[in-house]
C-alpha cells in the first residue's frame, strides 16, 4: 500500500472521528439545553422561599446573585448532560 493510500485512509478516519465528536457535543448541547429549562429562569423565584436564613435571600435579590446563578445552571445542566450521554453511550439508557 502506497503513502498516498495510507494518508487517505487516514484522513477519512481523522475525518470520522471528528464528526462523530461533534455529533456527540451537539446532542450534549440539546440535552443540556433541555435540563437547564427544568429550572427557574430568576433566581428571585427562591428569594421568596421562607425557610431560608434572611441573610441567603438577601444575597438572591443582590446584583451579581442572577448572573452567578444563570452560569451555575449552565455548568449543571453541561455536567447533567454530559452524563447522560454517557449512560446513553453504554447502553445504560435509551436514546431519543
């Protein structure tokens, strides 16, 4: 088998590999999206809970709480996602 053949054969591995990759982060990216809709959209929504200590609701209705809160659904909902592919990938679950 010549060089030429070889790199080909190569390329279209390489070339597989990375579609299979992003098909793997896009259905990551719908299974995250969908997780991270299963959570209040305002943190201000816990604000209002009673049984937490007034310092905690506090610091909810302070400036910088729903940014911190938007990027910890975020993260939460990556990781949820992530492991549910996972099990997806192994068998453990079924795919839609």
């Amino acid at each position: 088998m010549n060089a030429y053949i070889q790199q080909e054969r190569y390329k279209d591995l390489q070339d597989a590999a990375e579609q299979q990759e992003a098909q793997r982060v896009s259905r990551v990216d719908v299974i995250a999206l969908s997780m991270a809709n299963q959570y209040p959209e305002c943190i201000t929504d816990f604000a209002n809970m009673l049984n937490m200590p007034v310092e905690v609701r506090m610091f909810l209705r302070g400036p910088h709480a729903q940014d911190e809160y938007a990027a910890f659904v975020d993260r939460l909902a990556r990781l949820q996602a992530e492991e549910h592919d996972q099990l997806i990938e192994i068998g453990f679950l079924e795919g839609h």
